[in-house]
C-alpha cells in the first residue's frame, strides 16, 4: 500500500509490513499480531512525520479557512494521534479484565493512565469534536509529545501480548486495538485529500477493462463474520438471508458514466434525487462530485492537492451516498443491498467481480443484525444504527488489515470525503 518513505524506522520501532488481510488477522496468533501492531504504529507515525512537514504543519489544530461543513467532518491530527495512544492503553494495559476478551465488563474501573488527564482529552464519546483541538492541547504539547506517548503505550501492549494467552478471549482487545489503528490508517488519507496536502503513502487507482454485469441466481446467503476469532459487533451474529436473483455491474460506475449523468443536466432535475439528497444538494451548492473541478470535457480532479486530468475509465470517486442514490434513479437501476454485495463478491470473484479500489456505497442502512449483542467498545456503532448508510469493499488507502468481501464501512449519506463510489443493480 505504501511507498516513498517505507524504508524508514519511525523511532526505533522495527519495520513490519506482514501484508495479512482481516480474514488472516482476525485469528492470528501471537506473533503475527505482534508484527501488525507495529506495523500500523509505523504507518500511524508516518502519517503524522507527513502531516508535520507539510505548510503549517496542521497537527494541533485544522485549518481556519475550511468551511463549516468540512470542519464539523475533522479532528485536529495531534488529537487523533493521542487518540489511538490512549484507545490502546486504554483497552489493554489499563483494563484489568483485558483477558475476558468480549466478556469484559466495559464498567469496571481502570488503572491509571501513564498521560496524566488523558481520559478527559481522549475520550470521543465524552469529547465532542468541537472541543478536542482544545482538549488535546492541555495534555499534549506537540509532535514530540505524542510520538512518546504512542511508543510507550506499543511498547507496554507488546510486552503484555508476550505473556498472554493465545486464545480469541485473551487477544481480543489486541486485535481491536489492531484493527481500530488501521482504520485510522484511511482517514489520514482522507485528511490528506480533503486538506489537499501531497502524500507519498496511498497507492494510485488504476484502470481496468469493463466486464459486463453478472448475474447471480437466488440463494440463501449467510452475512456476518462468526467465530473463530475477532469480529466487530456490527458483524455478528452470521444469519442466513434469502435473495431473489440481481444482476450486478462487475465493477463499479466510471467516471464516464457518471459523466453522462451531468451532461444529462443530473444536477438539475430533482425528479433524480430523494428529498433529502435534494435538500442536500441545494445546501452544498454542488455542480459535480467533491474535488473535480471539470467534468463536461474530460474529468479533472484534485487529488492530494494537485489537479489531475484523470482517466475517465476509472472509478467515480468522493461522491456522496445521495449522489449515487440519484446517479441510479436516472440510470434506471438501483444501489446493491449489502448482502447482495457480499455475495456476489464472493461467488463473482472467478467471474470479474472486482472491487477494492473504493469504497462502494450499498442502498442498506446500518442496523444491527438479529441477535445482536453489543461489544465492549460501544462508541463503535451503536450510535450510527438507522442513519447511516453501509458501505463495503476496500479503497486505494485502505490498509491490508482491513481488506474483507465483509467488513461492514458506514457513513452519513452526505459524506464524500472518504474514497467513496457506487456500483448498480438492474431494477
């Protein structure tokens, strides 16, 4: 996934790169878990040398000519960076009922923390995002600060994974904190982009063939991720679902597709957009998808900073769930289900299903699966079910770790920062 600066040793720490995807790491043991948590630390320091060196070096607070509503989408990096620090600490060396894995009573009291007031500034379900750029600031001074914070708190983990168990239970709050690492590894990608700050570790997207779509009979799919091994919450319990027969595109909608939409005056017809996809639209101003500055004769987007005459065989990305929703209603077909998505991306794999160069928006909101139960950590997903949209596949900047046919992505419907895109199914 990276490149330009892989060779470097970010303060010591030994360069790991095991390239494991969630369906290995989920059940990894020991050792390989040892090597992916430092790995995603070293990507995690990267990010942040990166975000140091660019103009102004944006780390205790975000820039302030960002408008409002890109604003509310931030955290200020030296936040996120102390962030990850004190989730994992938090999760392992302070929780005393760390080897309960699931089991463990989230209530419980913990140690204390080695970053004197760190709950009060790390918190995210007691720190509203308009407070953490003053939050972070009252415990961590700077870059220096953080850096230490973060290798004292991997050192401590490494040190306690040597001399657990080697079961689900006694690594699970290792393989959260994994796993929540590397989702952080895609959102400073997605800070990147959004700042228009130039980067050295998100591989290009590249341009495939089209394939026509496929067809898949009717089946009873089971979706969700069980045991053995790590699942998030929002994953569990696996149930089987009946699906009628779908015909799905193979890859997702290209930016000369999308084009057509456009030409078409898509921007100007409400009949294309839901009530509140329209409302949407006419409060962002939008013309086209985020970053691209021309679409009518030939695509240019920004991408990282620079303007960039992009291929118009490639995925339409940084469009919004609402975008996709009205790209299909004038289109004539419909947004995938997400089972209908993790099934075809299992049984077309051999047929050209391709994906994981964005992230695919799918007509399913996030709920929790029948027999839910919630994890330890809450602030997963309990407070997304019933508004936000699933998305599902991988992007251009998502890390090895977290690459599953799966993995259960969610945002608002408005969002279009991250590398998000769309793919169709007949009506």
């Amino acid at each position: 996934m990276a490149d330009g600066q892989d060779d470097a040793r970010p303060l010591g720490l030994e360069l790991a790169r095991p390239g494991l995807d969630f369906a290995q790491l989920r059940s990894a043991g020991k050792d390989a878990l040892s090597l992916a948590l430092i790995d995603a630390r070293n990507h995690t320091l990267r990010w942040a040398a990166l975000l140091e060196a660019a103009p102004g070096g944006p780390l205790a607070l975000l820039p302030a000519d960002l408008p409002p509503s890109v604003q509310a989408e931030l955290d200020p990096p030296l936040w996120t960076l102390g962030r990850l620090a004190w989730f994992q600490e938090y999760w392992i060396a302070r929780n005393v009922q760390r080897s309960r894995g699931e089991n463990a009573d989230a209530s419980r009291p913990r140690l204390a923390s080695i970053l004197p007031q760190a709950d009060s500034a790390f918190d995210a379900e007691a720190v509203p995002r308009e407070g953490r750029a003053i939050a972070v600031q009252a415990v961590l001074t700077d870059l220096q600060a953080a850096r230490a914070y973060l290798v004292e708190t991997l050192e401590t983990t490494l040190e306690l994974l040597e001399t657990a168990d080697d079961d689900d239970d006694a690594l699970y709050f290792q393989r959260l904190a994994l796993f929540h690492e590397e989702m952080h590894g895609e959102a400073w990608a997605e800070l990147a982009q959004t700042l228009g700050l130039d980067n050295t570790l998100v591989r290009r997207l590249v341009t495939h063939a089209p394939r026509p779509p496929l067809l898949f009979p009717a089946t009873r799919w089971l979706l969700g991720a069980g045991a053995p091994g790590f699942a998030f919450d929002n994953q569990q319990p696996p149930h089987p679902v009946a699906m009628p027969e779908f015909e799905i595109d193979a890859q997702p909608v290209t930016w000369a597709q999308y084009g057509e939409f456009v030409e078409d005056g898509g921007y100007d017809e409400a009949a294309h957009w839901s009530e509140a996809g329209w409302a949407w639209l006419a409060r962002e101003g939008r013309r086209t998808p985020r970053h691209v500055e021309q679409l009518r004769h030939g695509v240019l987007q920004r991408r990282f900073g620079q303007l960039a005459r992009v291929p118009q065989s490639q995925p339409a990305v940084h469009v919004s769930w609402y975008e996709a929703d009205a790209w299909c209603r004038w289109a004539g077909r419909r947004l995938p289900s997400e089972v209908e998505w993790e099934a075809a991306a299992h049984q077309g794999a051999a047929r050209g299903f391709r994906w994981g160069d964005i992230w695919e928006w799918t007509a399913t909101t996030l709920r929790p699966y029948p027999g839910f139960v919630a994890g330890p950590w809450r602030g997963l997903s309990e407070g997304a079910f019933g508004s936000h949209k699933v998305l599902r596949g991988a992007s251009v900047a998502t890390r090895p770790a977290l690459r599953s046919a799966r993995f259960r992505r969610f945002a608002l419907p408005e969002r279009d920062d991250g590398f998000f895109g769309l793919r169709s199914c007949a009506l």
